[in-house]
C-alpha cells in the first residue's frame, strides 16, 4: 500500500501524486490539512521517515515565526503540539511505501521508495 500525505494545493505534491497514479498505483491520500494524523500516527510516521518533530517542520507559509517555533528549548512534545493545532506545519507531500517513507521535496525524493 502506498499512501502519499497530500496538499492539493502544493505543486510539489500534485506532481509526486500523478508520478505515483502514471504508475498504475492509485495510492491512499490523505489530505492532512483536511484530516490531519493523530499524534500518535505523526509519531509513527516521523519514527517511519528517521525524522524528529523539528525535521518535519515547514517554515514558509506557516505560522512557525508567529509561534516562535525556532526556539532550540522547545521539545519534541512542543512540536508535536505545535503540528497537532496547525497541520499545514508538516512539510510535504510525505510518501510511505513498502521501501519507506520520504518527504518527496524536491520530487525526485520519490524515486528513493517507489519503483519506477
């Protein structure tokens, strides 16, 4: 099963959706700023992509200045609060196959877990 973590307005994630359904794989998509993953599932998935809380944070177009989310003393409980309230936080699009997971930014990134 291949799931891609999905903004439909993001050009980066429409591109890596259409790689993955030209490949004949129609992937589960979840859009995560219209159903975001529970804590317990972003920490799965962070544990999935070898990533901490901070790696996944996205800064531009978010409100990670407003929230002051640079602060090196916040911890990962603290960003994974963060990302909870404000899920446009998590950088994207994220692909989980059976190879991996990967935040597919640049695209390419897709190439490293789905077969081509």
């Amino acid at each position: 099963m291949t799931t891609i973590y999905h903004n439909p307005k993001c050009g980066t994630s429409r591109t890596v959706l259409a790689r993955i359904r030209e490949s004949g794989v129609e992937p589960q998509v979840i859009e995560y700023l219209v159903t975001p993953p529970s804590r317990a599932e972003m920490q799965a998935l962070l544990q999935n992509l070898g990533m901490t809380p901070r790696d996944i944070l996205r800064r531009k177009g978010t409100p990670y200045e407003d929230l002051n989310l640079d602060n090196p003393a916040l911890t990962d409980d603290q960003l994974l609060d963060a990302l909870g309230a404000h899920p446009i936080l998590m950088e994207r699009p994220v692909v989980v196959t059976a190879k991996g997971a990967r935040v597919c930014r640049p695209a390419e990134r897709l190439d490293e877990i789905f077969p081509a």
